[in-house]
C-alpha cells in the first residue's frame, strides 16, 4: 500500500466518522423535537478497482482503499405507524362518542327528582293520591304541577338534545375544515420533499413534518398512507382518494339532507363511517346521522305514548265541571299522529278540570240514576208527575230531563254549597190556565213558595235549592206536569231526594297512575340505553389508547431517539475519529521519514 493511499484512507475515515458525528449530534439535539425521527449513516467499504487513463492499479491484492458514506437515512417503519394511526383514529372517535353521548346522559340522569323517571313516577303517585282523595283541590294543584314538571321535562331533554346536535354540527363543520387544512398541507409538503429529492438532498426535516401531520390528520380520519419515490404520499379514506401528489380532494358538509352528511369534494360520494371508528369526523357523522336520531326518535315515541295513554284514560272520566271526554295531555304545535316531546302541554285550565271518576252511563246502576230518586207520592205511578224519569240530565233517546243539577258529578257528588236530601213538594192549582203553585218544603226545615209557575210549556223549572253561588237544584216541571194533574182546590205531594254524595269510580284517576308508572319503565331504559353506549365507548376508548401506546413504544424502539445509546455511539465515534486521525498522522511521518532518506 502507498503512502498516497494512507492518506487517502485516513482522510475518507475522517469525513465518514464526521458524518456520523453530525448524525449522532442532530439525533441528541432533536431528542423532545415532536414527531422527529432518528437519522442514521450506514459506512462502505470504498473499491480502488478505478484505473486512470495511463495506469492502473497493479495491486491486485488490495480491494479497498478507505471508507465512505452508503446512506444517510432517516429511520421509520411505515407498518408501525400504519398501526399507531389507525389506533389514534378509533381511539378519537371513541373519545368524541363519549363525550357527547356523557352529556346526554347526564341530562337523563335517573336519580334525581328532574330526571324523566322521577318526573313520570311523581305524575303516577299524584294520580294514585286523586284516586283516594277525589275532591281535594290539594291533591287537584298537586297533580296539575306533578304533570306540568313531566312536561318540562319533556321539553328540557328535548331542547338539550337539540343543543347537542348543533354543538356537534358545528364541531363536524370545523373538524372537516380542519382536516382540509392537513390535506392540503400534505400535499404541499409532498411538493417539497420530491423537489428536494430531485435536487440531490432530501429534507428530513419536511419528512417528519409530513408524518406529524398525517398523525394529526388520523385523529380526525381513518386516513391510510402510501408511499411512493415518484410523488410522495398518497393518501386515502374508506377507499377514497384525498390526496395524491400534490392534488388534494377536500372535504365538504352537505346540510341539504335531514341530517348533514360529509362528502368527499365534488365527487359525490359520502363518507360513511361504520359502527365503530373513523376519528372524530366518523364519530359525529355517526352521532348525527344514527345516534342523536335515534336517541330523539325513542323521547319523542315515549312522549307519545305519555299522551296517548294518559288521554285514554283521562277521557273515560269525569271532571268536577261534570265534562267528559276531555284530553288531559296535547300537542301545541296541532293535530297530529305523533306527539313529540318538545311540543306537548297541559290541556287542562285547573284542578276542577282533572277527569278523576268514572262516567258511567245515564240510565245505568252507579250512574245519575242513582244520585236522584223521585217518590211519586200522590201522583202515583202512572199519572201526572208519575212520568218523571229519575235522570239528571238529556236521555238516551234526547228527551229533556226532570231534574237537574247545575255542576254535579255524574257519580251524583255535589258540588260547592249544595248539600242535597229529600225535598217534600206540595202541587197545587192555579186560576192562571197552565199554571201550578209548588211549595218546597227543605230538608234543613226552610220552606219557599213559586206560584204561577207556567206548566204549558217544555223546559219550565223551578228551584229546589240555590247555595247563592250559581250551584243550584231545578225541577223541570215543563216536562213533568200539564195543569190537569192538580183539580181546582186539590193538593198533591211528592218528594225528590238527591243524595249528598255518593263514594265514585276513581278508576280513571287510578288507571292514569298504572300508566304512568308504567312508563316510567321506558324513561329508565332509554337512560339506560345511552349509559350502556357510554361505557361501550369509554371500553373502546381505553383499548384503542393501549394499543396505540404499545405501538408508540414498539415505533420509539425503532426510530425514536435514545440519548443514552446517542451519547454511548457518540463516544465510539470520537475513538474513531481520534484514531483515523491517527492514521494521518502515522501516514504523515511515514512520508516525513521517506522524504528525509530520499535527501
């Protein structure tokens, strides 16, 4: 070996050991750099087997002469971050599930006295307590603020749901504009990598750069990466091209629909995520196109059923205004099949207006037939006031009625000041044609005339007791009399006796309670039903972030950079440094000697 090519050796160690030194330092001084991946300079051996134009070398025994660089590269296992990426994107989605579905939850939390259970229990047991307690106006304000806390509730998770679906609206809408951002910023940052790599020197740095920004990317999509040398990344989602080259295909939000969907430029295409995964884009298209939905469609039928059953109920009874078919329950935005939670109200203007009792039919046992009995007296059966028929109000073939009673039940339960009992009725003629005097003696002992009272005509009454308050008891003598009934200086009697109450079928005011009850089975599985999806996706999340960690650790193993082990090489190559120096060293006083024996 000549002197020339000790030197030769010795200087090509000395810039390769430098270039490794440079590596080594760039990797400790980047060690907490984000996303920074380790540079690594792989030696060769360098051949002499070049010959010039006049010579050649005639050493045929040496192979080598000194070292150089192979590669500088920059270390990444495109698998692993394949893995880290997919991981980061199911973990996001999971995350974003729970977040808002935890939200929901609260809101339909059980075990307060707001949540929607409690709010349908407290309606069952103030109907249960109108059942026992029929005529407390009490119980009447209690059932009337029971049910209006019910339908607050109603219209409280309605309007947080409604919240949630804007919120989330507009998270996806900046999410998408997000996530465009990153496309196009890959793609540029493509544009730059192949430039520098045509230019002879490859930008690392951009590289990473580009890595960092698809890792980010990941959280908001299930984005795939391939790399090719001829136009970088390529990236795709759900099998859609995103970014090509230096061509991005941005995202957009269509609000045409019911619900928004994400589509994928102008191609047309809609990007639909599956059950699970698809980062945080995916995890709201799927809130809002299944989840919020879903959750909406369960209130509004719970609501629904609230109504429709309730009302059934309320309209078989009666209210202390003696109204029937009444809906308790209803819709304020109008008719309509289905009722939906934002929109039902109270249809009821007071306690006096609660159907708690059973409307049984004229004419029937248990009915107003029972709560006004007539004693024919003299009249017999089948004379005169013997054609009374014992009902309070309009027959069942529309004829008018004997007597009747402003404002009482149709279970005969009094109203106000009117305490009913058996009034003696003393008929005697008048010299008028179509008159009659009647005499009604009370049952409290007081006693009133009403003379010249015009028979001939249907619909005529006379007052049997009036509390001075509008609640009274009339006989309608039209119907019942005719002049001839009483001869010239004849006296008849007879008696009507209405019953001061009588104890009522409660069971339309019992039936509403079983309802409730019942439904508040509903309003506790669709809390359920959301804190069931919250777990699932808080499983998800915990696993998804395990195997994302596992993978981080696996891709820092492989291009991470350990300042230890940096340090360690570091200290290698300064010997080696120190001893390629050396052999210049040698190389240069072997020449020295040479040149002095030469002298």
């Amino acid at each position: 070996m000549s002197v020339n090519s000790l030197f030769d050796i010795g200087s090509t160690s000395l810039r390769a050991v430098g270039e490794k030194i440079d590596a080594t330092s760039q990797n400790i001084a980047n060690a907490e750099s984000e996303g920074y991946r380790r540079r690594r300079v792989s030696l060769s051996s360098r051949s002499v087997a070049a010959t010039g134009l006049y010579a050649s070398n005639g050493a045929q025994d040496v192979t080598s002469s000194g070292v150089g660089v192979e590669q500088f590269e920059r270390v990444r296992d495109g698998m692993l971050v394949a893995a880290r990426n997919e991981a980061r994107s199911s973990e996001s989605a999971a995350r974003e599930e729970g977040r808002v579905l935890g939200v929901l939850e609260g809101a339909l939390a059980t075990d307060t006295d707001a949540g929607l259970s409690a709010s349908l229990q407290g309606l069952a047991d103030g109907f249960s307590n109108l059942a026992i307690n029929p005529d407390s106006q009490g119980v009447r304000e209690s059932v009337l603020g029971r049910a209006r806390q019910l339908t607050d509730t109603f219209g409280r998770l309605d309007q947080r749901l409604g919240e949630l679906t804007t919120n989330t609206e507009n998270a996806l809408a900046g999410n998408v504009e997000k996530a465009n951002g990153l496309l196009d910023k890959v793609a540029s940052l493509n544009e730059q990598i192949e430039n520098a790599r045509a230019g002879g020197s490859p930008d690392y740095a951009a590289e990473d750069q580009r890595d960092q920004t698809v890792k980010e990317l990941s959280k908001l999509l299930p984005v795939e990466a391939q790399e090719n040398r001829s136009d970088g990344y390529t990236l795709t989602v759900d099998g859609m091209t995103v970014v090509q080259g230096t061509e991005a295909t941005n995202l957009s939000v269509d609000q045409s629909g019911n619900t928004p969907a994400v589509e994928f430029g102008k191609t047309g295409v809609e990007f639909t995520p599956g059950a699970e995964g698809g980062g945080e884009i995916g995890a709201q298209a799927r809130l809002l196109n299944d989840t919020l939905p879903g959750v909406q469609s369960d209130l509004d039928a719970l609501a629904d059923d609230v109504v429709k059953k309730v009302n059934a109920a309320h309209r078989k009874g009666a209210d202390q205004n003696g109204d029937t078919g009444e809906n308790f329950f209803v819709d304020k935005s109008g008719p309509s099949s289905e009722n939906t939670a934002g929109n039902i109200e109270l249809n009821v203007d007071g306690p006096k207006d609660i159907a708690a009792v059973a409307t049984p039919a004229l004419g029937t046992l248990g009915g107003n037939e029972t709560a006004v009995t007539i004693g024919q007296g003299d009249f017999g059966d089948s004379s005169g006031a013997g054609n009374i028929e014992d009902r309070l109000t309009v027959g069942p073939d529309g004829s008018a009625s004997t007597v009747e009673v402003s404002s009482i039940s149709p279970d005969g339960n009094l109203p106000g000041g009117v305490e009913g009992g058996t009034f003696d009725i003393t008929v005697e003629d008048n010299a008028n044609t179509g008159e009659l005097d009647f005499t009604i003696n009370r049952p409290d002992g007081s006693t009133s005339a009403q003379t010249g009272v015009d028979v001939s005509s249907d619909g005529t009454r006379i007052t049997l007791e009036d509390d001075g308050s509008g609640n009274t008891l009339k006989l309608d003598v039209g119907t019942a009399f005719a002049d001839g009934d009483v001869g010239p200086t004849e006296t008849k009697e007879f008696s009507v006796t209405v019953d001061n109450s009588l104890p009522g079928n409660t069971g339309p005011a019992q039936n509403i309670a079983d309802v409730a009850s019942d439904l508040s089975t509903g309003a506790t599985d669709l809390a359920a039903g959301v804190g069931t999806q919250v777990q699932e996706a808080a499983a998800k999340e915990e696993a998804q972030a395990a195997v994302g960690e596992r993978v981080q650790a696996q891709i820092e193993d492989v291009s991470g950079v350990s300042v230890d082990q940096q340090l360690s090489s570091l200290i290698e190559q300064q010997q080696q440094f120190a001893a390629s120096a050396q052999v210049l060293t040698t190389a240069r006083e072997v020449s020295s000697t040479l040149l002095s024996i030469a002298r």
